[in-house]
C-alpha cells in the first residue's frame, strides 16, 4: 500500500494597518485554507485502496483482493457472480442447471453454461479425448461427489465407460439446448468451472477500473496486472508432498495458474491410494507418472482444463501437446520420481530449489 499523501496546510497571515486590510488578509486566508483541503481530498480519492473479501463456494474456500478506488464495488460484485455461477454449474446443487440436465437428459442452458459445454467439448477434441465433460458417472462410482469412497467393481466401470462418448451429446446453439443420447450419461464442468469463474472475475475487476488483484480460488490463482508497487506477483506452487516446501515460485502478472494433483482428492482402501483425477481411457486413477501439473495461461478456463488433461497424459505426451500449443500455455510439472521439469516460457521466472528441466520447443 502506498503511503498517504498528507497536504501541508499553508496559512497566510497578512500584515496589514488598516482595517479593510486585515478583512481582505482573513478573506485570502479563507480561500487558501479551503483550496488545501479540497486538495488533500482530491488526492486521497485518487489514492488507491483495497479490499478483500473470502467466500465459500464451490467446495471451496476463495479469496478476493483487489486494489483502486472501486475495490469495494469491485469485489462485491465478483462475490455475487461467484454465487451464480455456482447455483448454475453445481453437481450437488439439484436445483442446478447441470443438475437438472443431468436428471432429465434434455434441457435449455443458460448462455454460461452453454458456453462451458462448448468449451469443454472443444478441449475433449484437442486432447484427443482425455478431457471429458461426460465423466461423472465415474466419478460418482468412486464416490469423490458425496465423499462415500469405493473402489467400484470391473463390471460398474465399464457401465461407466460405455456413457462417456461425447459424440452422443447434441448441442442446438441458436437455442442452447442440449440432448443426451446415451441413457444415463452425465456431465460435470467441475475440470473447468473455477478456472471460468476466476476469469469473470478479472473481467469483473476490469470494468471497475481495477488494475491491480489477485483472485486465489482454492489454489486456483489469477492475477491481474502487477502489484502496486510495479513489481510481478509471486505465486508459490504447491508441493504434493505435505512434508515439503513449496515446489517454487513464479513470478507472473495477468496470469492464471492453476495445479492439478492427485493429492487434493483421494482416499486410501486395502493399503492402495487412489485419487480423484480419473484416465477417461480406463476408469481408474490415472498413473502416467506424474504427480502435479500447473498451469501458466492468459485464459482461465482452459488453463483449468489443461492441469488436469496433462496430468492424465503423463509426462512424455504432455511434452508434445506443450510444444504443439506453446503459444497459449506454460507447463510446470513434477514426477513421481520427484524430477521437475518447466516449459521454456516461464522458466526464468521460476525459481525454485529443485533441479529443473527446461523443456524446450
């Protein structure tokens, strides 16, 4: 926070002989006296504040901070944005528009949660259908929804399976509605939705003539410009290891990062973990050899699609889908054989105690 300007009130004393003299000094002293203090009043107006709020959404702890003149106006909004978001895209909500789909196999989208469905469906296509929006029946077998964890049986499985083909969800965009041609398909935006809301966020920020935020959404992060004193934003990544320090620090402005890990869902049965982030290809936990993926994007959203599609790819097709896309993403990522290795893009600006491997394009 910059420190506050504090005007020097100047008083004039006038010496004067005559009477009318000493009334035309107080006069002049009068003026100066107010011309000062609408002065300070100027700059303090002018002088950037900031406000901060935490709220709880979508199963998740989220905190807002913006800097400027409008902060409070600015995060205000933001907080009732989340709330519709949320209302609109929540799986436990059953009043929810995805809820709603899910239940009847049919219905109207809002202009949002249209757009979500099309986002997602076009990243199911870039990533050769390792991002799928039709995966909730499998993640409601294993039971990370409700939190009642199970392994399923073989047979359960592939039940699910049989209703991930995305090719059987037909999309009307001039009305947004949208059919499930599969019996029992359902769909989950939950790979993309805070990535989503952490850009409307920005854009929210923005148009209050914020230039300076920093918007954490459960370990979600989006920046907004620098910080107030011209310097980047430092953004520490999570190590997967709870024993550990953070894997590093990016510096960045105007960026999402966003990390996926098996280590934020997951329950342990017979000895065996098993975490949240389910391989469409089989059904089960991926293991490809990664244990954290992160993010680095001007998009929100697919930045958020990204974390989690790279981590089911592993570390070598991974590798490949940066070098195809590398104008739109950076790439942090972490083996199990704890090797770390960062895309070129970003790789001066992280710094971090491991030894790092830069992949380059």
């Amino acid at each position: 926070m910059k420190k506050k300007w504090m005007g020097l009130l100047l008083v004039c004393l006038l010496a004067c002989t005559g009477c009318s003299g000493q009334v035309s000094g107080q006069e002049n002293t009068s003026e100066m006296t107010v011309q000062a203090e609408e002065s300070q009043e100027e700059q303090e107006e002018k002088e950037a504040v900031s406000a901060t709020r935490d709220v709880f959404a979508m199963d998740t702890y989220m905190t807002l901070t913006a800097y400027g003149v409008n902060a409070e106006e600015a995060v205000a909004q933001a907080e009732e944005r989340i709330g519709q978001l949320d209302a609109m895209l929540s799986t436990g909500n059953a009043e929810s528009e995805v809820s709603i789909l899910n239940r009847d196999g049919s219905g109207n989208l809002s202009p949002d949660a249209f757009y979500l469905l099309e986002q997602s469906l076009d990243i199911y296509q870039r990533t050769g259908g390792v991002f799928n929006p039709a995966i909730y029946p499998l993640m409601e077998a294993w039971g990370f929804p409700t939190k009642e964890f199970k392994v399923p049986e073989r047979e359960t499985i592939e039940q699910c399976l049989s209703k991930l083909d995305v090719g059987q969800i037909v999309c009307d965009s001039s009305t947004g509605h949208v059919d499930f041609e599969t019996e029992g398909m359902k769909i989950d935006f939950g790979g993309i939705a805070k990535g989503y809301t952490s850009s409307q966020i920005i854009d929210i920020f923005k148009e209050n003539g914020i230039e300076s935020g920093i918007i954490n959404l459960g370990g979600n992060v989006q920046t907004l410009g620098t910080k107030e004193d011209g310097s980047l934003w430092r953004v520490a990544i999570q190590n997967p290891d709870e024993n550990m320090d953070y894997l590093g620090v990016l510096e960045t402005s105007d960026r999402a990062v966003i990390t996926s890990g098996g280590y934020e869902r997951y329950f342990e049965e017979d000895g065996v973990i098993y975490h949240h982030i389910l391989d469409p290809a089989t059904g089960y936990p991926a293991e490809n050899g990664l244990t954290s993926v992160t993010i680095v994007s001007d998009n929100g959203l697919l930045a958020d699609g990204l974390s989690t599609s790279l981590f089911v790819m592993g570390l070598e097709k991974a590798e490949t889908f940066w070098r195809d896309n590398s104008g739109e993403f950076d790439a942090i990522l972490l083996t199990e054989d704890n090797e770390l290795y960062v895309t070129e893009g970003i790789a001066e600006s992280f710094s971090t105690s491991y030894d790092m491997h830069i992949i380059e394009r």
